[in-house]
C-alpha cells in the first residue's frame, strides 16, 4: 500500500477515535434523558447516528428496529395484582 494511502487511513482512525471519545463523553452527560443518543458508526466522510426513545424506533447504519416499550404502569399493578 502506498505511503500516503496509509497515511490517510490513520488519519481517518485518529478522527474516528476522537469523534467517538467526544460523542461518549456527550451521551455520558444526556444518559439519564429521555431521549438518549447513541454512537453507532462513523465510517470514512460518513458519520451515523441513531436515537432511541421509548416505543420508538433506533436507526442503526440504516437499519430501523422496534425498540420494546416498557410496561406502563396500569400493566406493572395488574401484574402485581395477577401475582398476588
């Protein structure tokens, strides 16, 4: 491999390793929102990021999952009723 192709891809190593330090330190900040936003990928030029909210959907490098809802609280006191 080329001396400068080899260059440029610890370039993009370095950058990706930065970016991902700065983007953990942000979401070690927002982890108890809501809303929290999660690193995902950052390949070359392109950076992706999904977001996950409760009942919603995350986008992962494009791919979209259904995020499970957590049990409302009408479902947790007709459990415990159930259980008891």
């Amino acid at each position: 491999m080329p001396a400068h192709l080899i260059d440029h891809k610890k370039t993009l190593k370095n950058a990706e390793l930065e970016l991902h330090n700065k983007f953990q330190n942000i979401t070690t900040l927002f982890s108890t929102a809501a809303t929290k936003v999660t690193w995902d990928a950052f390949r070359g030029n392109q950076v992706v990021m999904g977001w996950k909210l409760n009942g919603m959907q995350r986008c992962a490098a494009g791919v979209y999952e259904t995020m499970p809802e957590p049990p409302s609280l009408a479902a947790r006191l007709l459990a415990s009723h159930l259980a008891s």
